[in-house]
C-alpha cells in the first residue's frame, strides 16, 4: 500500500485545526488536515455551530501572521467593555455591576467576536487558496504508529499518511491522544450550555455582559447588526436538567425565559436562529505531547465558556509551536522541540483551567448567602484599579 507523505498531518478540521493548517502553510510546509465530518459554513445549515468565538488581542497577532486576519477584519465585533453583572438577589434584577475597559490596558479592544460558522467559512476559503494544504472531509484517524523518525496515521478509509509532525486537534475525545496512550483528567459540573443568537432594541455598544445568578452565567457577546438591527450571541449556562428543559421550550416561551434571565438589559430579546446545547466540563491531557506528536485544543485542554479563554488558549498552544519551529525548522516534530512545547504550555493551561474552574463554580453558587458572597467579591475586585488591571492583563494573556 502507498503511504501518502507530508510535513504535518493535522487531525481535527476545526476552527483550531484549520487554522494551524493556513499557519503552517504560510510558513512553507505542505500540511494536511483531515475531518471526518464535512464543515457546515452557514448560520442556516443543519448542524450549524451558533456559538462564536471572541479571539483575544494575542490571538489577532497571529492570524494576521498566518494572513487570515485581513479576510476576517470586516466580519468582526469588538469587544471594548467586559461587564459583570450580579443578579443574586430574590428577584432577577441588577444588584451590582462592574465593567472592565479595556483603554485602561490597551489602546485596542479586548478582543473581537465572530459566529463560529463564519470562521469556518473564512478558513476554508483560505485554505482553498493555499496549494501547500490539503483539506479532507469524511475520513479520520483510525490508528497511529509513531517512531523517532515519523508518525504514520492509518485513516477511516483505509489509507495512511506519514508525517514528520502529526497534530491532534480531534477533540475532547481525541483519537489520536488515546492512541499514544496519553490519560486525561475530566471534571464534570452537571452543567449544559444553549448557544443561540438574538436580536434587541438596545445597542450593545461592543460590551460583552456576563450576568450571574445560579446555575452558571448568562453571556451575551456583540455581534454585527443584522439589517441594522443590534445582535449578539449568547451562552447560557445551566445545571443539566434545567438546560434540557429550556431548550424544549417552544420559541415564544424561551424569549420569555431568557428575557427574565437577561434582565433586559438590552430591551426584549428576539431569537434570530437555531438554538444549540452543549456538555460543560474542565478537562486537561496529562501530557500535551508525544513522540512525533503534539496535542493543541480540545485534545489538550477543555474549559467551561467563561472570558473567551477557550479558542484563546488553544491559539496559545499553536502559537508556541509555531515559534519552535520557526526558531528551527529543521527540528520540526523532534523530541526536544516537542518535550520544549510540553514544557511550556502545560503548566499555564493547568493554572487557566483552575481559575475559571473557580469562576464557573462560583457562578452555580445557588444558596444566597453564596451569591451575596460572589457580589462583594466583585464588587471588592471593581473596586480596587491595580488589581483589576492585572486581572485584564491576565485575561488576555498579556504579560507585563
């Protein structure tokens, strides 16, 4: 049987998989990236992703490195104020508020937003323009065999492919992590997240609000008007259960929910699309590499949608790779480089993922003197500007 050969294989063609693939190939390497499923590249589709993605200032520097930031530019919300707001109390109304601009750090926003099928529109239309990458839809790993040498993929259909660096970008259930044998460690919530988007009469004026009450934040994240109308994405974390049953509603009687919830803010809220619902857990991989193998993303590291550290964190993962090999091409899927990548995420996405495990729970707390406690805590943090500061800069990853 003839064994196909490339650079680097990347398993996983999702938002992190398909732009390690533009990044890799801007760097002059041939790449091919490979998904078992076929992308779904507009809001109205079956299967549509309505989550989205707010890339952070450290995660714009590199894809407008890899050249993908000049096709997503024009698509972008950004996001200037973080607003927290605490609805704790008897009644599901404002308690206290604290808002977070980013002009106290950065003369940019802290990040901008985009639909989680948009992006994968705009990567896949990079990708096709790139003749160094090779993009496969219907097939995945099946099996890795990896020497010092190389890693060989035996794919779903039957073939193989040799590469000197194989990425694992498959997911929380990674298949190429459980074929090198790397264990994980999980943390269940009992919580499920419903992804929608809306509409509403008030603009969000690029601020991304977080309201806590119980059973997890209620998010709303700027969008792009629609036909000049102010839209934003939302996630609404809830314990399992009650998230199940919100999601069964019919579409007049959710609206009527996640106004309640929203504490219109924002006036009414009007859905604009399907809603979506996704398992919450923290989940970290032992090691975050192998031999010849590096894992990036969800197959390295998973964490509940609070602060926009998700995607973040898994363009951190790219970014240090890409520095290792560019500091050394010919290096490219050794040991030393992987065992350097290991060394220098591990410890970072370890401490992240403790943080937000601590903001997620806080945010379920349900007793009331639990809330009234998450209240003076904000309002203790707001209140005292060195500590706030260096809270942003750690949320975007900035090191000062």
């Amino acid at each position: 049987m003839q064994v196909m050969q490339t650079d680097i294989l990347i398993s996983g063609g999702g938002i992190a998989g398909m732009i390690a693939a533009v990044a890799f190939g801007k760097l002059g390497f041939t790449v091919t990236c490979i998904d078992p499923a076929q992308p779904v590249i507009s809001r109205d589709e079956a299967g549509a992703d309505m989550r989205s993605t707010a890339f952070l200032q450290p995660a714009r520097a590199l894809l407008e490195e890899a050249g993908l930031w000049s096709r997503l530019s024009a698509h972008a919300a950004a996001l200037q104020v973080m607003r927290i707001v605490d609805a704790g109390g008897a009644e599901a109304k404002p308690r206290s508020q604290s808002e977070f601009n980013a002009a106290d750090i950065s003369e940019q926003p802290f990040g901008w937003n985009f639909p989680n099928w948009l992006l994968r529109r705009e990567c896949l239309a990079e990708i096709k323009k790139r003749p160094n990458i090779t993009l496969r839809h219907g097939v995945g790993v099946k099996d890795v065999l990896t020497r010092s040498e190389f890693a060989r993929a035996a794919l779903t259909d039957g073939s193989q492919i040799e590469s000197r660096l194989l990425i694992g970008a498959d997911g929380r259930n990674s298949t190429v992590r459980q074929a090198l044998g790397i264990d994980v460690k999980t943390i269940r919530y009992g919580q499920k997240a419903i992804a929608f988007t809306v509409t509403h009469p008030i603009p969000h004026q690029n601020i991304s609000t977080e309201i806590h009450r119980s059973g997890g934040p209620f998010t709303l994240v700027p969008l792009p008007d629609v036909d000049g109308t102010p839209s934003s994405a939302i996630v609404w974390m809830e314990r399992g259960p009650e998230a199940e049953r919100l999601l069964a509603l019919p579409a007049g009687e959710f609206e009527a929910a996640m106004n309640a919830r929203s504490c219109l803010l924002f006036g009414p809220l009007h859905l604009n699309g399907p809603r979506t619902i996704w398992p919450i857990i923290s989940q970290y991989a032992h090691r975050m590499s192998g031999e010849r193998t590096a894992l990036i993303a969800e197959a390295a590291h998973v964490v509940p949608p609070i602060g926009a550290q998700g995607l973040n964190m898994s363009l951190g993962d790219l970014k240090v790779l890409i520095d290792l090999v560019k500091a050394a091409p010919d290096t490219l899927g050794s040991r030393n480089m992987l065992d350097a990548y290991h060394k220098a995420r591990h410890a970072e996405v370890l401490t992240r993922i403790t943080g937000i495990d601590l903001l997620n729970r806080a945010s379920m707390a349900q007793a009331r003197p639990l809330r009234d406690l998450r209240a003076l805590g904000l309002n203790a943090i707001y209140g005292f500007k060195p500590v706030r500061k260096s809270l942003m800069q750690l949320g975007l990853g900035v090191k000062r």
